[in-house]
C-alpha cells in the first residue's frame, strides 16, 4: 500500500499555492458604478482618446470638460445624467456621434434636420407608381422609355452582383440612368463598393482611411489609399445622375464621393450631410454604450468630407414643389441627361478586356 | 494574414521535423518472446466553468460568465531519447457568454486550440513520473460583442511555442490505484494576430491593410498559462478523469489589452489505445478483431 509521504504533501502544497496564485492572477479593472461623476469621466476619456475630428471641428475638449464637470452631481437621476452626456456629445456636431442606454438614444441630426429635406415620400411614391421592379434593396424602373431610375434608400439593404447585373441589362436600351440615394443614411461600406464598381473604366483610388494610433488628439496612422476595382460584371460607362439630399450620410457620403469621380457621373440636389468617420463603440461603467468617430475616410485629394459633398447642380424642392407633386430633382435630372446623353439606336454592349465583362456604354 | 500562415506551417514544420520519429511505433521485446507496444493514452473531457473576458479592443470593462469547453489529450511514448521521450497532442474547443457587471451587453466567444508537445520523461522517484518538454500551439478565436456596431468582434489567432511540464504520481488509497497530473504550459515565444489602436477590421480585411497586425510576442506582450490537474478513478470497467483546467490568456500590443480567465471542472473517459495496422495485423496473436 503507498501512501502520501511527507515529499508529496509539499508537492499537493506546492501545487495549492500555485493555484491561489493563479486564481488571483485577475487584474483588478474597471467596475461597474452609476456614479455621475465617473460616467461622465469615463465618456469624456474614451472620446479624448479616441474621437478623430477635434482638429477639424475646432473643439476644444478640455473646454468641454470644464463645461459639463460642473453640471454633474450625485444626487442626478440616470436620465439627467443621460441628458448632460447627451449634450456633451453633440459640441461635437457628429452624427455618428451617440450615447446609448436603455431608455434612449442620445444623436446630432442637425446635419439634416436644419436643412430642407429636398425628398417627399408622397412625390416620389407620385414618380415611380406602384410597377416598378425590386433587385435586392433596388428598386428600378424607367421614368421614360431611354432614361432609367433606381433608388436605393438604404445601404444596410443588401444588393447582390447578380442583382446589378439584371438592374443594368434591363437599362441596356437607355441612353442615361438616374442613381437615387435621397434619405439613404448609410450601412455598409461594402455596398458602396460593389455599386460604383459598375461605372468604374479602371482602378483608381477613391479615398484614404486613417486611424487613430495614440491616445493624442492628432495621433493618427499615415492614410492608407481606398482602391475601387472595376466590376468584371456588367457595368455601365453612359450618362448618370446621383442624386442626393441632406439625408444622405455614411455609407451614402461614401458611395457619393465614389460616383463624383467618374466622368460620366454628375450629382444634383443638395449637399450630402457628411460623417465620413468610422464609427467604433466603447461602453460606460454603467453599461450605457457609446458610438464615435475614429477613423477619418478622406476623399481622394485627401480632404475630410465630414460636413457633406456639394452637388454638381444644386437644385431644392420647395412646398410649392411638394404641392404640386413635383420632384424638381429627380426633373432636372432628366433634362440633364435628356440634354447631354447621346442618342441610343441599339445597344451597345460591348465585352471588353476584363475577362468576360459587359460594359454598356 | 500571409505571415501568419506562414509562420504557423513554420512552427508545425519545424516541430514535426524536430520530434517526429521514423519509428512511431516502438516495440520493445520482453523476453526476446512477443513485442509490448507501446499504447497511447487518450482522454476526452468535457467541462464547465467561469470565464472572465476583457478586451479593450470592445469594451474598456470585464465580462463575467459561464463557458463549455470539450478537450481531447493523447499521450504517447515514442523514440525520441531512448524511448524516454513523450509526445502528447491535445485539441479543445470552447465557448463561452459573459455580459458585463450592468448586464447590458455580452459577450459571445468561441476558441479553437491544438497543441502538439514532445517531453522527456523521467522517474526521479517510484511512481512519480516527470515529463519537462517544449510544445507548438495554434488557437484560433473570436470575442463577438452583440451590442458593437462597427467593432462587433474581436478575432484571436495566434501560434505559441511554449515550455511544458507534467508530473504524473500513482498512488493508492486502501488499495485502490489512482493517478494524479500536474501540467503546466507557458510560451516563450509567440506569433499572433492584433489589430492596430483603433484600426476597424474594415480597414484590414476588406482595404488590405495588414500592416503591423501581425506580431511577435514573448512574455511582456503575450502571456498565457494553460494548467490541468486531474485524477484518474479506475471505475469498473473504465477509467474516469476528473480535473481541474486554468487557463490564462493576455496579450497587451497596440495598446489594446486581452485577458481571458477560465477556471473550468473537467470530467471525461480515459482510454489506453494500442494501434494495429499495417502489417502488424497480420499477427493476429495480439488481438480479436471483428473485421480482419
């Protein structure tokens, strides 16, 4: 019979204060606290540390902390406290700027919200009737037998290739095409990729991106070129109109300033409304969850298109518009292209280079 | 994402070409009569236990739960050193859910890992066994934040050589046989996978912009700490392991912080194997097979 000697019990010690150690390896991290005061530190370090646009805003953080360290108290109530967060966040002026909890929703939407909306659902529902036809998160139709229209009111709806390739063969006998993005607030990049490759001739780069790199106010990593490669799918190289309006933000700013460098794309409406920052999201010690900018996509002259892109043709709809179910958008539009596209007796589709690409053109 | 992939071929290659044996199988004659084969030690597990999970790449705050984990270990003796050397090879898959202290958010994490170790095992003392060796592991992983927008999920991938060190102690208590380990694993150098301070996995995967994601790692960057301790219960007609499984798991580059804890109770079946194949099949002496 054996038995636990006196060298294997210092071993089995040996053994249990390893493991003691090991249980209270544990680092000691942030806890959970509703306190105001360390909620309100907490978000004003997160965003210092890593919020991209103080410089190009001109906000002076530090001012904002002396603004707002004074209105916090102890004896506030989670929603007052929400509310001088909520408050806090938008000196910075930045739709992708917003507290959440969960009872609301702290947002800057004045990028919008102050500026006419240049979109009427009713008008447009007036425009496109109740034919038309739905690819994916597309629907098309033809506003006349040679002009095409899609709109496309969300970049978080998914489009496929396949999708693209039917919208645009069934354009084939049109000599131009209308691309509507009015009130489309954004969602996938990828998206914005996979249709402007279709008016793409040859790679080029679009844009830059950046990230943070520190925890410094100007900390940021040397911008990285945005490359769109032409679709080796059906793609289209005739007249086109992006139209656009305040509402059109992120994905959609995005997409805008991808479409405004290819020759045959013009944009009319309104200004796009902006936020061109990758937004990251962080958390409070209180669970509350916060969204930010933190990753500045620059245009391809390297220039920040935070406040929105300037249309081509700057055209506004009025109430009188709106009255009398007119889209002078969507109107000018077609004269543009009714003026400037060339006439169309066939299709030309031709296969180019690109494996067995269509281009019509 | 190419460098890691070379880099983990490298450390397999190298192991492998290091450790492995032409002869895999070993024989050693007993009485210059019939061969005694050298049979593997294999045990499956399963386990639960608690996690504690930061990733400052999601959250600056530490989430809290529960986790299952599956494990699959083989022991084996091979020719390495005189027949004195050991490869072991294990393989587990675990997941876990965590939600922070405000119970908001959580967390959803799911890890893959093999390793694959050779030791040399020597017997300082009547049935205590010591086996100090080196190990490669590759894990493979993601922390999925289900409330993050932009920066939902935070991918581990990383491969390790590390120092490893078991002792194995039979024993009896009023006659009755078990066998308790100790093992214990820690990297001493590492190749893995971070993204930059801030940098959206956007930026990499769909831009192509790898530059600095992949990194070199030794104890001040990477640090992790696998350690079992199990026992072995002969019960009739199996053997039962019950154990006890540390994991530790930090990594700190790019000014972004990992931590994962797991303390988790093992319980599975093990099974001593002896393989038959190839010619030795046609010594039918040694076994009664269904099929051949």
């Amino acid at each position: 019979m054996h038995i636990i000697n006196q060298g294997m019990k210092n071993t089995l010690y040996l053994l249990l204060a390893f493991f003691l150690c090991t249980f209270s390896a544990c680092d000691k991290e942030d806890q959970y606290t509703r306190d105001s005061y360390r909620n309100f530190e907490a978000l004003w370090q997160i965003l210092d540390k890593n919020y991209c646009f103080f410089e190009y805003k001109d906000v002076n953080w530090n001012d904002v902390y002396d603004k707002y360290a004074v209105q916090m108290s102890d004896t506030m109530s989670s929603d007052s406290l929400f509310n001088k967060l909520g408050d806090m966040l938008s000196e910075l002026k930045d739709g992708h700027t917003n507290l959440y909890s969960s009872f609301n929703v702290a947002r800057y939407w004045k990028w919008y919200e102050d500026y006419p909306d240049n979109f009427n659902e009713m008008v447009h529902r007036h425009y496109m009737g109740t034919d038309y036809r739905i690819a994916g998160g597309i629907k098309y139709m033809k506003l006349t037998p040679d002009i095409g229209y899609i709109y496309y009111g969300s970049f978080m709806s998914p489009v496929g290739d396949s999708n693209l390739d039917y919208v645009l063969m069934y354009f084939a006998d049109c000599k131009g095409l209308i691309i509507d993005v009015r009130n489309n607030g954004g969602g996938n990049l990828t998206m914005s990729d996979r249709i402007a490759s279709r008016f793409a001739k040859e790679k080029l780069v679009c844009g830059y991106i950046k990230h943070k790199s520190g925890p410094g106010h100007n900390d940021f990593s040397n911008p990285y070129p945005i490359e769109l490669t032409p679709s080796d799918r059906v793609r289209w190289f005739r007249p086109v109109a992006v139209l656009t309006n305040r509402r059109c933000y992120s994905a959609t700013n995005d997409f805008v300033n991808k479409m405004r460098l290819f020759p045959q794309v013009i944009q009319i409406g309104d200004k796009t409304g902006g936020g061109s920052g990758f937004p990251f999201s962080s958390e409070l010690p209180n669970g509350w969850s916060v969204r930010f900018s933190s990753s500045p996509i620059l245009d391809a002259k390297m220039r920040i298109t935070e406040f929105g892109i300037d249309p081509d043709i700057s055209v506004t709809m009025t109430q009188v518009d709106v009255m009398a179910m007119i889209d002078p958008i969507i109107d000018r539009a077609v004269r543009y292209i009714s003026e400037n596209a060339p006439e169309v007796e066939k299709p030309t589709m031709l296969y180019n280079s690109l494996s067995d690409s269509l281009r019509i053109q | 994402m190419n460098k890691l992939t070379v880099c983990i071929f490298l450390f397999f290659g190298i192991a492998q070409a290091l450790f492995s044996s032409t002869k895999d199988t070993l024989n050693l004659y007993e009485n210059d009569a019939e061969p005694i084969p050298y049979s593997t030690n294999e045990a499956t597990m399963f386990g639960v236990g608690g996690y504690q999970i930061l990733d400052t790449y999601l959250s600056p705050y530490t989430y809290k739960g529960w986790g299952i984990s599956v494990a699959n270990e083989k022991l084996k003796t091979v020719s390495l050193f005189n027949y004195h050397g050991v490869r072991q090879q294990n393989f587990g898959i675990e997941f876990s859910s965590t939600e922070n202290d405000a119970k908001t958010a959580s967390y959803l994490s799911g890890m893959l890992n093999y390793g694959i170790g050779y030791g040399y095992r020597f017997e300082p003392c009547k049935n205590l066994r010591l086996i100090p060796g080196v190990s490669a592991r590759a894990l493979a992983g993601f922390i999925y934040n289900t409330r993050n927008g932009n920066n939902p999920a935070s991918m581990k991938l990383d491969v390790a050589a590390n120092l490893t060190g078991m002792a194995i102690y039979n024993f009896k208590i009023r006659e009755f046989p078990l066998t308790l380990r100790f093992q214990t694993e820690i990297p001493f150098f590492s190749v893995f996978f971070s993204p930059n301070y801030m940098q959206s996995y956007y930026e990499i995967f769909s831009l192509g912009n790898y530059k600095g994601v992949v990194k070199a790692g030794s104890l001040h960057n990477y640090f992790t700490m696998r350690n079992y301790l199990t026992l072995d219960i002969p019960i009739y007609n199996y053997t039962v392991r019950v154990g006890y499984q540390n994991n530790i798991y930090k990594t700190n580059v790019n000014d972004l912080t990992t931590h994962m804890y797991s303390n988790s109770f093992m319980i599975g079946i093990v099974k001593e194997i002896v393989s038959y194949s190839g010619r030795k099949l046609k010594n039918k002496r040694g076994y009664n097979s269904a099929y051949y």
